[in-house]
C-alpha cells in the first residue's frame, strides 16, 4: 500500500485511474497528492492552522497542507467539514464553494461515554493520581499554548495548587522545548505523563475534576469532546471551533489571556456546585458527537457524492 502511494505521489499522475478498483466514491487522504479522475472525488477538511497560524506547524507541514487543498479540495465533488468553523474559514481563506461543504462531527468513541469506577481506581493506581487534578491532553507543540496554560496555573493560590495537580498527557511533539522542559521539572504542583496508551484515556478524562484545553486554533479540538462525554466541566479557548464543540457546557476564554486562564481555572476549582452543574451540561452535549451519528450522516454524505 505505501509503496503504491509513494508510486503514485512521486510520478505525478493519477495511477489510481488506471490500476485502482472501480469505485464510485474515492475520499482522498492527505497523503494522497495524485487522485483519480475518473470518479467522485471527495475529501475531509480538518482545519486551516497552515494559512492562520502557519508558524505553528513545519515548513513541510505547511507545503503538504498547500497542495493538498490546490490538488485535491479545489477539485473534490463534495467535501466534508468537521465543524462549522472549519467551513467557514475553508470558504473564507481558499474560496471554495460553500455548497459544496458539509459539516459532519467527529465521532467520541463509546468508551468515553460509559467509565466504570473500577476502570478510574485501576487508572489512578497506575498513574499515582492521589490528589484531584485539573487535565490536559494533546501533542506537546506551539499551538495548543502549554506556556500559557503553565503560567495561568503557577499564578494560582498556593493552597490551589496543594490541593489540585495539574496532568498533562501527552507525547512531545516540536517547537516547545522550553514547555517540555518546565513540564519535566514537575514543579507547582504539575506532572507531565508524556505518552498515555489510549485504553487509558477514557478513566483518566473521567477522574479529571477539570478538563482544560487553551489551544491558539482547532478544527474541532476532540480532547475536549471526549471530555464532555466523560462529563468533565472544561475550560477552553473562546476560539475557532472550540466555543462552537463546548457551547454553554464549559468555561471559555481568550486562550492568549494568562489573566483569563487563571481566573477561569479559579472558578472552576473554587466551586464544587459549578463543576457539577457544567459536567452534566457536557455530558448532554456530547451525544452530538456520537459515533453512530457521524457514520450515519457520513453515509448519507458518499451516496449524494455518488449520485449528485
């Protein structure tokens, strides 16, 4: 598979005319630079970060992101979006047709849905978790403003921070050396678990007093999602698609705001009432990111692409 990839990608013509299955619907990922013509093209628009925040991702990123959207999403029959926010900016940046964009949801896997308390004792057992924590999970990067998120926390009362740890999960990624190395001196009241395997997620959202997440842009933010379906209150960024993901279930604020961080963090942790108020929003929220109900729309969305 890959070598047919490379094949395709590196002799620039679209191969898979030739010796691809016929199909009726092809949905092109973006390691595809060469798609066939001879069917319905379609493709999935995850965000805009290479055009709104370019410096938050690799030169190569930022290459394979243009050409993506010149060779494909230009071309593609239909395209899916994964939130409203994501579509209007791709009609807003790259001038593509909004009609041809349609927004379908990620999909929340059920294990978020339905924790079991034996599942959260096995998880805090295995990480050490002996105190309430506030959480945060994602790629350690420039765009998901860990720097910010660690001075909004250190700002904090001392009886705050005694009281709640501060977790971050999640693997290194690029451009945040100074945050990964803050992160690793485990100091404040804050631990970095690097890499957490997936089966572990889902207790370890749901034991979270506090998700929170000050990304800079998401196209959808998911972390945040599968929050919500554990019913974990969250604090987000008043950005992009997030205040659309959240709506009225979770705290939001300006994620370039330290101030706004912190204060939002203290309301949080201050008021056992309003945790409990805003995870039971969350968790009613989140039944539009169900699984059932992406596959059914995505369904829905390949045969109109099929036989529009």
């Amino acid at each position: 598979g890959l070598v047919r990839l490379h094949l395709n990608n590196y002799s620039g013509l679209p191969l898979e005319d030739w010796f691809g299955p016929r199909v009726d619907v092809f949905h092109a990922s973006q390691q595809l630079w060469n798609p066939p013509r001879k069917v319905a093209l379609t493709a999935t628009i995850y965000d805009l970060t290479c055009w709104l925040l370019p410096e938050s991702h690799t030169a190569a990123n930022v290459a394979a992101a243009r050409r993506f959207a010149e060779r494909v999403m230009r071309r593609a029959r239909r395209l899916i979006a994964i939130s409203e926010n994501t579509r209007a900016d791709a009609v807003r940046i790259l001038g593509l047709p909004e009609q041809r964009i349609r927004v379908i949801y990620p999909g929340v896997a059920d294990e978020f849905f339905a924790v079991r308390a034996e599942q959260v004792q096995q998880v805090r057992a295995r990480y050490a978790l002996m105190r309430p924590y506030v959480l945060f999970v994602g790629t350690v990067e420039p765009r998901k403003n860990l720097a910010a998120l660690l001075d909004a926390w250190a700002g904090l009362s001392a009886s705050a921070r005694e009281h709640f740890e501060l977790i971050v999960a999640g693997p290194p990624g690029w451009g945040d050396r100074a945050v990964l190395t803050r992160l690793q001196a485990a100091t404040d009241g804050v631990r970095y678990l690097g890499y957490v395997p997936e089966g572990d997620l889902p207790a370890l959202t749901a034991a979270a007093e506090v998700f929170v997440y000050p990304s800079l842009y998401e196209g959808f933010g998911l972390p945040v999602a599968q929050a919500m379906a554990a019913g974990v209150p969250v604090l987000s960024s008043a950005v992009s698609s997030l205040s659309e993901v959240v709506g009225d279930a979770g705290v939001l604020v300006d994620p370039r705001s330290v101030e706004q961080i912190r204060t939002g963090l203290e309301r949080l942790l201050g008021s056992a009432a309003l945790r409990r108020e805003l995870g039971l929003r969350a968790a009613a929220r989140a039944q539009i990111f169900r699984w059932d109900r992406c596959a059914r729309e995505s369904w829905q969305f390949f045969h109109e692409a099929a036989y529009a």
